[in-house]
C-alpha cells in the first residue's frame, strides 16, 4: 500500500509543472531576444537538480519543508534569485 506521503508528492508536481508552464508562456511572450527563456531554462535545471535530488534521498518519508520546495520554489526561483543573478553575470560579461 503507498503511503500518505508519497501520495503527497505527486500531488505536488502537477502544481509545480503548471507553473512552470505558465512562466515559460510569460517568457516567450517577452520580446528581449530570448534572454528571460535562457534565465528560465537554467531556473529550470536548477529546480529540477533539487527536486529529484530530495525524491531519491526521501521517496516515502519527505518533509513538510520538502513537499512545499517542490510545489512552490520554481517561481521564487526564478523571480527572487535566477533573473537578478543572471542579469547581475552578463553585466560582469559584458553581455547586457
């Protein structure tokens, strides 16, 4: 029998799939040559590197503090530290 909360988890993901869906729309429909898409693809990574690294090291007994980092972090992700991040390094680069 699966466990409450493992049930839990995969009622996590689809939240978190759906917006990161609704990002990628909002960042094809911003016209700056593809630049917020590069910001969301390495968000993107970076969510899923941390995701799948607390699905293998605690698949049938997650944390609270796991279970709301997978259903809500993607968009602090990328609004909160990926755009400032990015845009602070391509400035250093030379590239904006």
């Amino acid at each position: 029998m699966p466990s409450l909360t493992g049930r839990t988890i995969r009622n996590a993901l689809p939240i978190s799939i759906v917006f990161q869906m609704v990002l990628l729309l909002f960042a094809f429909l911003v016209t700056d040559c593809g630049n917020l898409l590069q910001i969301w693809a390495v968000t993107m990574a970076a969510y899923w590197s941390g995701t799948l690294l607390i699905m293998f090291r605690r698949p049938k007994t997650p944390t609270r503090l796991d279970l709301f980092l997978i259903q809500w972090s993607f968009p602090f992700l990328l609004i909160l530290i990926a755009v400032p991040l990015v845009t602070w390094i391509w400035k250093l680069r030379g590239l904006l």
